[in-house]
C-alpha cells in the first residue's frame, strides 16, 4: 500500500518540503505540522489515519490526485484535492480542500469543498 515513507523527520513546517518531498503546493494556510511524507498510488480510498504530523500524496495515472493531512494524533483534519473529480461543476476550482472531522462516534466528516484557505 505505501510506496515509501521518509519519516526520519527533522522539522518540517506548514508548507515547503520534508526530506526533498514537497507538499502543499496549493498554498494552503490550514496545513499544520508535517514531519513525513508519504506516497500512494491508485489507492481506492487514503487512510483516515495515518503517521502523526504526516501527508499522504495519493498519485492517480502518475499525476498528484490528492493530500491528506494527519495530526498530532494521526487523525485526518484535510484533504487538498487537485482535480476536479471528473465534475468541474460541482468542483469549479483545482486545487481545493476540505475539511475532515470526526464525530463523537468516531465517524468520519469530509466537508463541502471550500477552495483553498490563503
Ligand atoms: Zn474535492
């Protein structure tokens, strides 16, 4: 499932690269701590967990199709999308995000695509 993990930390910060890997070139201001990146391919669905203060670049046909930001605890708090999926009208700007939470009940919210925070 993981393609690689480069999670031999050193900082990171909310925008820029972690071990030569970037991440949030949308810009987002809702991108916390980030310490690791990880790299998917083709997956079905990203993990609503993951490493603590990590992403997730899920890759689809070789072209960065999402990331996914987990926190302090390795709880999902945003995606940011970079396609449209495949419906331009309901997602008229690429890249965007969403916010992600979790109910007491531990199920998981993805919210409405709100564009990018900046
Ligand atoms: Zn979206």
């Amino acid at each position: 499932m993981k393609g690689y993990n480069s999670d031999y930390g050193g900082g990171g910060g909310s925008d820029g690269s972690v071990n030569g890997e970037d991440f949030n070139s949308a810009g987002s201001n809702s991108v916390g701590q980030v310490d690791s990146v990880t790299i998917t391919a083709d997956v079905h669905s990203v993990p609503t967990t993951g490493e603590p203060n990590s992403v997730s670049k899920n890759y689809k046909d070789g072209k960065l199709d999402s990331e996914r930001y987990y926190d302090g605890d390795g709880n999902a708090y945003l995606d940011i999308d970079y396609s449209d999926h495949g419906n331009p009208k309901t997602h008229p700007t690429v890249p965007h995000e969403h916010d992600i939470w979790f109910d007491d009940d531990g199920g998981f919210h993805r919210g409405r695509d709100k564009g990018i925070n900046k």
